[in-house]
C-alpha cells in the first residue's frame, strides 16, 4: 500500500507566485476594492459580491502545485479533471499532470501505475472501487478532495447505517455523485474502522424526476414504470418496493439550492399523503448539502439581478454544474445571458459562441451584444473559474464596446490596479 495524504505539504509560500501568475488578475483585484464595479465611459461592468473560485477549488490547485514541487522528477497523474475549468486543467496538463479518466485521458491506465507514481484525487472525490484499486497499485496519493463533498459522504453513510435509501439530487454521470452514491455502497477504504455499507440509492436529477418518484410513493404508477424511467440512475438490483420504504435526502453540492428544497418538499409531501404525517417523520430524512460557496454565488447572483443589467455573461467550464445553474437563476429572471468559457468565446459584437444548455451544445449567438449605451453588462462566474479568466473577459468586452483605447491600455498593464485607482 502507498501512502496516503490529505493535508499541504507546507510549500503554499513556495508556490503562491506561480499560481498567482497563472490565475490571478489585478484588475479582478481592483474591481473587488471597489464594490465589483467598473466604469469605463458608456460601459460599466458589474460582479456580483461573491464569484469566481472557492475555497475547496483553492486547496485543489494549491495541492496540485504543491504536489508537482515535492515530487518534481515523479509521474503525476489525475484520475479526472481537477475541478470543472478548461483553463485549470490545462494548466496541470502543461506541468506534466497526467489524466487517466474524463476528456483528457491518455494512454496510461490504472494497470500501468506502481509505488513511483503519485495520484491526485480531484476536488469532486473518487468512487470507492477506483480508491480502492489505487491503493492496490501501491501508488502515493493526494488528496484534493472538498471538505463540502466529504461531508455529503457523511451523511450518505448515515442513511445508509439506518437502513434508508439515499436519493440525490444531482447529475447521474457528474464525477461528484459518481463518488457519493458509491460511499452508500463501499466505505472509504482510507477510513479507520470503516463499517461494510450496502445501501441502496437513486439520483433524481430534477423537478421531473421527483415528480415521477413522488407518483409511485403516492402509488399513482407500478414499479415497471418508475424502473423505466430511472433506468441506469439507481443502485444494482434496486428494488422500489423495498428500498423506498425509508429515504435520506442529500444533493450533490453544486445543484441549484432552491430546486433541491424544492425536490425535498415534494418527496416529503409524497410521504405524508402515503403515510401521514406520523409516517412520513419515520421514512424521510432530509439534508442541507448544497456547499456554502455555491449558496452565496447564487445568492449573490440574485442581489445584482434585483438591478438587472442589460446583459449577463456567465463564466464558467461549459461542464461546470454550478456555472450552469447561475445561468438558470437569469434566465428565471428573464435577463438576456449567456454561457461562455473565456474571452475567446467573444468573436465579435455580431457573433458570440456560448452554451445551450437545452440542446447541450454550443452555439452562436448572433448579434448579442446591445447597441445601447450607456451599456451595463453582469459578470457572473462559477466556482472554479480563476481570476484571470474573468479579468480577460472584461477586456474583451470593454474593446468590443468601443471603450477607448486608452482606458484599454491601463486594462492590460502590468500594474492594472495601480492605474485604474
């Protein structure tokens, strides 16, 4: 077996200028001094009060740099992307990371690996079959994982110890309820004195989903249907009459906060009318376990919408759950917005490539950008967007606006915040 970590290696000072170089912007920095507004002539950019990387995404990047410095000469690997960003895994990817799973594996598989090799366990968390042949391979392992996750884990091994079934509500193939729906089945294998978990779970991945769920508690459709319809998104030989007898509610940490309490309500109220009040207490467990990060992004979100700008460009990994979801929370509001990765997406005022998240494609927006001016635009970005990325599309956007040149220049000097006070 190899070694196992969890903690820094105490190299954050040694390795805070590189990732200050790779994903910090002083121009981010200036707008945060001064209440996330810029005025630049007719147009102004507005943050919300919370956006951009977390904490739990911080300590991923911080072990993965660490990690490259107290291991310079040995082979690194990931078994997935770190976090949900493009930018962020290219960047492990150009210091010699590895992948072995997801968009970015290479040839190297879990066969190849031995006591040399290191591994870096993403922020989302790795499912306990994989963690478990890892530690079979004898590799060094780091752990990356989110403390928010772990405590999803947590509470999922509760459900399963009473005997309840655990519903999530989350995305089947997202890498994060991959890794908690197998904690219901297989303890960690890192844990001391870990008890053998057989429980049972399903994934409900909205409002539509529950409904379904809460029509055969309420037993307005036969199990044949309800299998049907979550075919592929339960446990194996998930038995309905069996394993919906008592439930715990969790969710994965990203998912839109108010549509969670939503599918708890309606699960809940699934329950009274099957079983009464009395009866629904003893088969229900609910759970607050969307991450705090993601609870003030939104809700941060939804102040700047209360004086909506005239348009919203949400940053984020087009794959990233919780950019996804701010977007959702505009679109509820009515606000012309768009999903974007970076500045490149902004090919001109005419055209601009974006995420359709309906079609689950992207597109081009034609014509996206308001003639009005004064213009104002909302920046919104998601949890594991760096800086950098968020101050490179403010730029883009200033110089498509027409902003003059000279307010341009003091956007891209090496001293952005000294120029702009």
């Amino acid at each position: 077996m190899g070694s196992f970590r969890r903690t820094s290696f105490g190299l954050k000072q040694v390795v805070r200028p590189r990732i200050e170089r790779a994903f910090a912007s002083l121009l981010v920095d200036h707008m945060r001094a001064h209440d996330c507004v810029l005025e630049l002539g007719e147009l102004t950019v507005r943050l919300p009060r919370s956006f951009g990387l977390c904490h739990g995404v911080e300590r991923a990047i911080q072990l993965a740099f660490e990690t490259r410095q107290r291991f310079p000469a040995a082979r690194l690997f990931l078994t997935d992307e770190i976090v949900h960003n493009p930018t962020v895994n290219q960047t492990l990817r150009d210091m010699g990371y590895l992948y072995l799973g997801g968009r970015y594996a290479g040839d190297v598989t879990l066969q190849d690996l031995g006591p040399d090799d290191v591994v870096l366990l993403p922020a989302f968390g790795v499912e306990t079959p994989l963690l478990e042949a890892l530690r079979g391979r004898g590799v060094q392992m780091v752990d990356a994982v989110c403390g928010e996750v772990m405590v999803v884990w947590k509470r999922v091994r509760e459900y399963a110890r009473a005997g309840c079934t655990t519903v999530i509500h989350g995305a089947p193939r997202h890498q994060e309820t991959r890794a908690t729906v197998s904690r219901a089945q297989q303890a960690d294998p890192f844990l001391p004195a870990a008890p053998d978990l057989h429980g049972a779970w399903l994934v409900v991945r909205d409002l539509d989903d529950a409904r379904v769920l809460a029509r055969y508690v309420r037993g307005e459709i036969a199990a044949p249907e309800l299998e049907a319809h979550f075919a592929g998104c339960t446990s194996p030989g998930f038995d309905p009459a069996r394993d919906l007898e008592r439930i715990g509610i969790a969710n994965q940490t990203t998912m839109l906060a108010r549509e969670t309490l939503a599918v708890q309500a309606l699960l809940h109220e699934a329950y009274v009318a099957r079983h009464g009040v009395e009866g629904a207490a003893a088969r229900v467990r609910l759970a607050d376990t969307v991450c705090s990060a993601t609870q003030d992004r939104q809700d941060a979100l939804a102040d700047l919408m209360a004086d909506p700008p005239d348009l919203l460009l949400v940053i984020g990994g087009y794959n990233s759950a919780n950019t996804g979801h701010l977007l959702a929370l505009a679109h509820a509001q009515h606000i012309a917005a768009f999903h974007v990765e970076g500045a490149e997406c902004l090919e001109s005022a005419a055209r601009l490539h974006h995420w359709d998240a309906s079609a689950g494609e992207s597109r081009i927006a034609a014509d996206w950008l308001p003639a009005r001016r004064p213009l104002e635009v909302g920046i919104a970005a998601g949890a594991s967007t760096p800086d950098a990325r968020i101050g490179e599309l403010v730029i883009r956007l200033a110089a498509l606006a027409g902003c003059p040149e000279q307010a341009l220049r003091a956007l891209t000097e090496p001293r952005t915040a000294a120029a702009l006070h």
